[in-house]
C-alpha cells in the first residue's frame, strides 16, 4: 500500500524496435551526469515548491534529506525531460507508492518502475535501476519517449508506460494522484507597471 491510500500499480513497458536514431537520442538523455536542482528561476518559488512537497512527502519517507534529494531530483529529471514535476510525482506514487526497492511481477524496478531491458536498450551495463538518480532518469526519459511517439497524448503515454495502452485504469489513476496528492499553484507575482502600481 502507498502511504496515500492505494496500492502500488507497477508497470510492465513493452519492448518495441525503435530506429537507430531515436535509440541514440534516448542514450543520450539517459547518460546526463548534471548535478539535480530544482529548475524554478524565482528563488523564493523554489524553496515553496521544495517545502510544500516535502511538507506532502513527509510521513512516507521520514528522512528529510533524503527526501529533498528525491525532490530536487525528481524536479530537475522531470524539467530535463520536458514533463511536469508533480506528474512524475503522481506517478511514481502510483508506480511503486514511493518505494525505492519496489519491484514488480514482471520485473520492472524503483520508484518509476522501470524495465530491465531499457538498459540494455539505451543505457549502459553500470546503470543500476535501484539507484535515485539513475531511476529517475530512465523513468521520465522514457515517459518523454511516449509522449513523443503518441504526440503529446498524456492518456495514450502512460498507457504505454504501464503496458496498458488503450485501457483506462492506469492513465485515470496517475491523473487522480497527481491532481489529489501533487497539484501545485506557483505564487503569483504582482507585476508593477512604469511608476510603481500593480497592474
């Protein structure tokens, strides 16, 4: 059970032949070796964001530093990749329910539930599934990846991600975590205009 109520829902994604350049593309987006932050320009909306998650995360995973690790990481491998943070967050509560070592039936591994053979695919024979920031990588590369190939389609993406395309259940479940437990409003900031009065 996820600390938020509901069982983990790992996924099974589907080896599907890709062309050698888009394999190419994906190991290089998996090979990224940045050090992680939170990708928010305001400083102030920065450390809100990293609070108000924390503050969500807390009775899941006690370890505070860990746990804004995981933040900062998920944040920056979600904005990398060109998806939303507290998307990734939702699904990772639906994926695993926030287990590091989680492991399905079919094989899939950590927070993202990522399959073996990615790594084979686009990755390299020292990526560990089990590790952070490895996990993390691989799980929004490879949700990008879908999202391309279904051009833009979240509900077909994630049903590819979970190996259940075309079903509901999986694509409804990760919206409702995300909506539920992650949705996030950035502060709005008043704009002043030429002499100093808020527009």
């Amino acid at each position: 059970m996820s600390a938020f109520g509901g069982e983990a829902f790992a996924g099974n994604q589907v080896y599907e032949p890709m062309a050698a350049s888009v394999r190419a593309a994906l190991h290089a987006a998996v090979s990224d070796a940045g050090a992680p932050e939170v990708l928010i320009a305001d400083a102030t909306e920065r450390v809100r964001w990293l609070q108000e998650m924390s503050h969500r995360l807390e009775k899941r995973i006690p370890d505070r530093t860990y746990r804004e690790d995981l933040l900062t990481s998920v944040h920056y491998e979600a904005t990398r990749a060109g998806l939303d943070a507290q998307l990734v967050l939702g699904l990772i509560q639906v994926e695993s329910g926030f287990r590091k070592y989680a492991v399905s039936g079919a094989g899939a591994r950590g927070y993202m539930q990522v399959m073996p053979f990615w790594v084979r695919t686009i990755g390299g024979p020292e990526d560990n599934l089990f590790h952070l920031r490895t996990n993390l990588r691989y799980g929004c590369t490879i949700l990008r990846h879908y999202l391309d190939v279904e051009k833009g389609d979240l509900f077909r993406a994630l049903g590819r991600y979970n190996g259940s395309l075309g079903r509901p259940e999986y694509p409804n479940m990760v919206r409702a975590a995300w909506e539920r437990y992650w949705s996030y409003q950035p502060l709005k900031l008043a704009v002043s205009d030429a002499h100093g009065r808020p527009n």
